[in-house]
C-alpha cells in the first residue's frame, strides 16, 4: 500500500478521483483473506489521462514483475477482437484464457484496454468469472483483478468538470458521485462501448467505474517535469511551459483542458529540449 500511495501521489497528476478510490479498494482487496469476488474497475476517460498509467501502478505494485509478470494479461479489443463476425469464437477462447490462466495463479490480473472499441455482447461471457460463486468448475476466481479501460463517457466527464470550472468551483471539489450513476449509464447504453446493455452492469458486478478527468495546463507541465526527471535531464521551467502551451486545449476559446492529456509528452519532449 505505501508503494501504491507514493506512486499515486507522485506520478499521477490531477485525477484526485481515482487516486483515493484505487489506493483503498486495491488496498481492501489484496488486505481480504476471503473475498466474496474478484476485485472489478472500470476505468474512463479522454485519452492520455492516465487510465492505462494507473493500470501499471497497480501492477507494479503488486507484482515482482510488474507488467512483465506472467500473472498480467492485457486484452486490447483493436488486436485481439478485430471481427465482429468472430465474435462466437473470441467469446470461447476469452472464457479459456482466463479460466486456463486463473487456474494457474488465483492472482491474476486481466486488463482490457479499447472497451469503447470491444463488439456489444463479448464481454458477457466472462460474466460467470465475475459473479458472486464460490467455484466454477473447481476454479476459484475471487482473488483475480479485472480492469476495464474506456473512453466511453469521456464526453460526459469533461461536461462535468467544465460545469465546475464555469461556477468557478475548484476540480477537487468534483466528487465520485457527481459521474458514477451517469458514467454506468452512458456506457450501458451508448452503441459504441463494449458494455452496451452488459450484464456486468445489469448484475452490478462493476465494482466501481472510476472518472478520470481532463487534465489542464498545469497538470501537463507536472508531467513533462516528471518526465525530465526519468530521463535524468536539467529541470527547465521554460522549456515546460513552452512546450505545455503548445498542447492542444479545449474549449476553442478558454482553452482549459489538454486534448490529448499528457500522452505527447515523452515522444515530444526531446524536440524542444
């Protein structure tokens, strides 16, 4: 848990949000002897917000190996779901792969990056790994993590947190659940997710769809100092700025929250240093 704390505090900028919902639940999770079912997020948002950044913390901290674990199996539904005349067969051997995995280690971890992307109907057919059994052909799956990545219901976060800039409220006062009910909704019955009219929502057995919000200026130039720091460079506030402004910013006008989040920094970085 210490390590998980200190990654979320120093290396994930301006998503208070999911920092304090995954330090508790990861915490609660691993801390349970005795499980009822398997740890499940849903994790949405814009691109380079940092869904996938916190998928690898997690891991990092709970495994020696970190992503290179064996233990770790990341799905992502462009590569490994491309037909949607397939989809009987994906749903076939998705069920193998995990039960085949979990059957060798109980802690296991899948991450599902590209849920927006994922054809209607897939997902469900892990729904029994998820549910509340004890054992499912002798195979107990309530230890495993099971992550899901979205963009789905970015549009609707971003709405959020610009309706609380405009009232002129501060972004950490923007609460779990002021977006959860809205987020499970958007994603239940938005055509494009994944989890269109999903079991797994109907069933609740998502434990908790996590927000992760639109990063501003400053959160950028936070990234791109950290990212200074990794490549052991001279911290330049100058050249931070330069290239934070650079971004692209929306709305058109007010230009508050970075297009593509903190994603360009690491490939862009080396050009303006």
């Amino acid at each position: 848990m210490t390590g998980l704390k200190n990654d979320l505090e120093n290396k994930l900028f301006g998503q208070h949000i999911a920092s304090d919902i995954i330090l508790k639940v990861v915490n609660r999770f691993m801390s349970n002897s005795n499980p009822k079912k398997p740890l499940v997020l849903s994790l949405h948002g814009w691109t380079g917000t940092g869904k996938n950044f916190v998928s690898q913390l997690i891991a990092e901290n709970i495994y020696k190996k970190g992503m290179d674990s064996k233990f770790i199996h990341v799905f992502t539904s462009t590569l490994h779901f491309p037909h949607a005349s397939q989809n009987a067969l994906y749903k076939s051997q998705l069920q193998q792969w995990i039960k085949g995995n979990v059957t060798n280690c109980e802690r296991s971890m899948f991450i599902f990056d590209e849920m927006d992307k994922m054809h209607p109907g897939l997902i469900d057919s892990i729904k029994p790994y998820l549910d509340y059994y004890d054992k499912l052909d002798g195979v107990s799956y309530r230890n495993s993590i099971f992550i899901f990545l979205s963009n789905a219901g970015g549009t609707r976060i971003s709405e959020t947190a610009l309706d609380f800039w405009r009232a002129g409220q501060d972004r950490e006062e923007i609460e779990l659940k002021d977006l959860e009910t809205a987020l499970s909704l958007s994603v239940f019955n938005n055509n494009k997710s994944g989890f269109l009219k999903s079991g797994l929502i109907d069933n609740h057995l998502i434990d908790f769809f996590i927000p992760f919000l639109p990063l501003e200026f400053k959160h950028v130039i936070q990234c791109i100092m950290t990212e200074m720091k990794v490549r052991h460079l001279e911290l330049d506030h100058d050249v931070a700025n330069k290239m934070a402004k650079d971004f692209e910013y929306f709305p058109k006008f007010e230009r508050i929250f970075s297009v593509s989040g903190c994603k360009k920094v690491e490939n862009k970085l080396h050009f303006y240093m």
